[in-house]
C-alpha cells in the first residue's frame, strides 16, 4: 500500500453562509493530496504531462460524516490500496484531530495526447512499487 499525509488550513473564501467548508472543496482537496503524493514519490504531474500521459477522474465519491469550518487544520491521508492496473483507485480520509470528518475515494485511468485509455506506463508503475510498502 502507498500512503501519504498531506495538510490544509479551511481558508474563509472555501467556506459558505452557513461558516462551514463548502462541499465542493473536499474533491479539490483531495486532488491536492494526490497531487503531493505524485510528487512525494518522484511523479511530479508536470513530468507525466510531458511524456504524453493524463489521469483523469473516472469517478469519485465523498462520505460527509462531520462539518469543518474556517481556520480548521485538516490531514488528509491519500491511500493507493492496489497496485494500479488499467483503473485504479485512490481513498481518501480527512480528519481534523485526529477525528474522521470525511473520507472518499477518485478512480482514475490513463490516457494519451489523443485521449484513448492507454496502459499504465511503466515509468509509472516502477516508481509505484519502488515506494509500496
């Protein structure tokens, strides 16, 4: 498995009427977390990119389970529970001292320039399992 720790502060502007942090912002939260992971493991995005290769979002998923408000300083663990085969998943919980305020997960595919769903790159999954625990 392929885990990673990456931490927020609830800005006021992702906030709504009610002072809690609006729904929408949990999914661009959790591309942030994956996005640092890439990075963490030596796959910054840019560099994927550049080889002629996307990960677009299939499908994702949030359970709401408790409100975060402004200021709150959240962790949002990233997990890669399976080594990446044509779709692979990502999960994700957000917890605000160490209580779960939220989990969920993306699933994602590789495509090329021409947007046909290609084979994971093996750039790719050597990295993945240089870093597997």
């Amino acid at each position: 498995m392929l885990t990673y720790t990456h931490n927020i502060k609830v800005r006021y502007a992702e906030t709504d009427a009610m002072q809690r942090a609006h729904h929408s912002n949990f999914l661009i939260w959790f591309e942030a977390a994956r996005i640092d992971l890439l990075d963490q493991i030596g796959l910054p995005y840019q560099e994927i990119e550049s080889k002629g290769y996307y990960i677009p979002v299939l499908s994702a998923q949030v359970e709401y389970l408790k409100p975060v408000s402004f200021n709150d300083q959240l962790s949002i663990q990233v997990m890669l529970k399976e080594k990446p085969k044509v779709r692979f998943s990502f999960q994700y919980q957000i917890s605000l001292n160490n209580e779960l305020m939220a989990k969920g997960s993306t699933e994602h595919v590789f495509i090329n320039k021409q947007n046909n769903v290609t084979r994971i790159p093996d750039f790719f999954t050597e990295k993945i399992a240089r870093c597997w625990d």
